[in-house]
C-alpha cells in the first residue's frame, strides 16, 4: 500500500522552474514583441517626421508663390519700361531739333537781316523762311550764306519785293526789302 502525504499547513509553494524550451519562447517571445514595438515607433517617427516635411514645403511653396506672382509683375513692369525707353529713344531719334535749325539760320544770315517766320513742310521736306532785310544787297549776302551752309540745300528765292523810294503811310522807319527763301534741311530727314 502506498500512502499520500496531504499537507494542510499553509506553506511555501514549491517554485516550478521553467524548461529551456519555455525560456526559449517566452525570449523570443518578447524580442519580436520589442522589434515590432521598435518598428512600429520608427515607422511613426519617420511619418511624423515626413507630415512635417511636407507642411514645410507647402508653406514654402505658398511664399514662393507670391514670390512668383512679384516677379511676374515686375518682369511685366519692366518689359513695358524696356519699351517706352525704346520707343522714346527711337523717336528722340526721329526728332527733328528745330532749335539746331534756327541756330544754323542765325549763323547763316548777316546781322542786317530779320527773320519773320520759319515755316517746315515735312512732306516736301522743306523750310520755308520769310523776312526782311536793308536793300538788295544784303538780300543777296542773305542767300549766299544759306547757300553756303553744309545743312542747307535747294536754296531758292521763292519771292522778294523792293520797295521804290522812302517811307510808306504803314512804316514807321525805312522801306525795307522782303523775302521768301525755301531750302531743304539736312536735318528733316531723320
């Protein structure tokens, strides 16, 4: 017969140890559960990390956007400034410089002549001076020095009057000599 041992007294419970196999598995156990726990907390880091990224980049994109829409504009700007300084400078170019031709006139004439007017056709390309001078003489200086001017050509006297005799109810001083010259100016053609 065998017998039983029964103990009723309160006591330490017998430790039970683990076999190899059960470590085995409770460690390997726990390293998967830690590398997927590591894994999944790199994945979160480096999403959070890309979300950031991508937010920086928007706000980038955005200021550059208004950057752009700057640039634009002032690209704009500036091909209208390019063609007004272009279109200004061409027609400067075109100008005529009427203040050249009543100096080269003035440097032309002798002292005893006076201009009245100046008249410029731009169609024929001619002006047109009309004047007074002292007597036929001086009428005649008068064409020789327009003649002589290197600006000046087609000189013609179109039309001059000779008062005979003294003073007329209208004039106040002598009777003087009048004209009408046309020339072509070297300057009317640009």
């Amino acid at each position: 017969m065998e017998t039983i041992d029964i103990n009723l007294l309160p006591g330490r419970k017998r430790k039970r140890r683990l076999s190899k196999e059960e470590k085995q598995i409770i460690f390997v156990g726990v390293s998967v559960f830690f590398l997927l726990f590591a894994m999944y907390s790199g994945v979160w880091f480096i999403k959070n990390e890309k979300v950031q990224k991508l937010n920086d980049l928007n706000n980038q994109i955005g200021a550059l956007v208004s950057v752009q829409k700057v640039l634009d504009q002032r690209n704009a700007l500036g091909g209208k400034v390019f063609y007004y300084e272009s279109t200004i400078k061409k027609y400067t170019l075109k100008q005529n410089d009427w203040n050249m031709l009543i100096k080269e006139i003035a440097s032309s004439l002798p002292k005893e002549t006076t201009v009245k007017q100046i008249t410029a056709d731009r169609g024929s390309q001619s002006v047109t001076i009309t004047g007074s001078t002292k007597d036929l003489q001086t009428l005649a200086w008068t064409m020789y020095g327009l003649k002589n001017n290197k600006d000046f050509s087609n000189v013609t006297l179109k039309n001059y009057i000779v008062p005979y005799g003294g003073k007329t109810n209208t004039q106040k001083g002598p009777a003087l000599t009048t004209f009408t010259i046309t020339f072509k100016w070297k300057g009317m053609k640009r």
